[in-house]
C-alpha cells in the first residue's frame, strides 16, 4: 500500500521560510512524478512543483519560482519543499502527490498560514 506523509507545516511571518517533508512508503518515489500541490480556501488546487520520474529536474509554478526548491532524496524516499520568501498568499494545505500513467495517490496534507 502506497503512503505519502507531510510534515512541516506550520504559521510563519511574510519573508520567512519553511521546509516541508514528504515520506513515501510501499513504493519508490524514483519510479513517479513526484508533486507538491496546495489548495487554498475558495480557491483551485494548483500545482507548486514537480520532479519528473527517474531525474532530477524540477519544475514550478510561476507563483514560485526563485522562491521555493522542490529535492527529492531517493535514499530516504522523500522529497521536500524548500520555501522562502514566503507571502500572504502561499497561504494554503499544501499535499504531496506521485503521479505515473494515470495512477496517483495523495497525502493527507499539510497546513502552511502565513500571516503577520
């Protein structure tokens, strides 16, 4: 059975920073497109960044990019989600999310607030 567990979440001032964490269990997370993804209130969810399957290479959201690192470390079957500069708006639950040829699964979800 696939698991994917956040860890990280938290309530953080504008401009600072925070590191989420995402385990995978029962898998490998070499072998998926691994995700992160946030959802905020009344709003769609929307894809953050992603590691595509068996590389290294990450991709982001323009609402992101130069701001938040997305790495993966096979060894530990995890991938995290380096955040600065954080905004008001980065305000969401954001949910890790491995992806391949129409198979997905979820975590449960981690709640980011950031608020002055």
């Amino acid at each position: 059975q696939v698991q994917l567990i956040e860890s990280g979440g938290g309530l953080v001032h504008p401009g600072g920073s925070l590191n989420l964490s995402c385990v995978a269990s029962g898998t490998s997370i070499y072998i998926w497109d691994m995700g992160w993804f946030r959802q905020a209130p009344g709003k769609q969810r929307e894809l953050v960044a992603r590691i595509v399957r068996k590389t290294d290479d990450a991709n982001y959201s323009d609402s992101v990019r130069g701001r938040f690192t997305m790495t993966r470390d096979v060894a530990k079957n995890t991938v995290y989600l380096h955040m600065n500069n954080l905004e008001i708006k980065d305000t969401a639950i954001y949910c890790c999310n491995a992806d391949f040829l129409n198979t997905e699964h979820w975590g449960q979800g981690t709640q980011i607030a950031v608020s002055s």
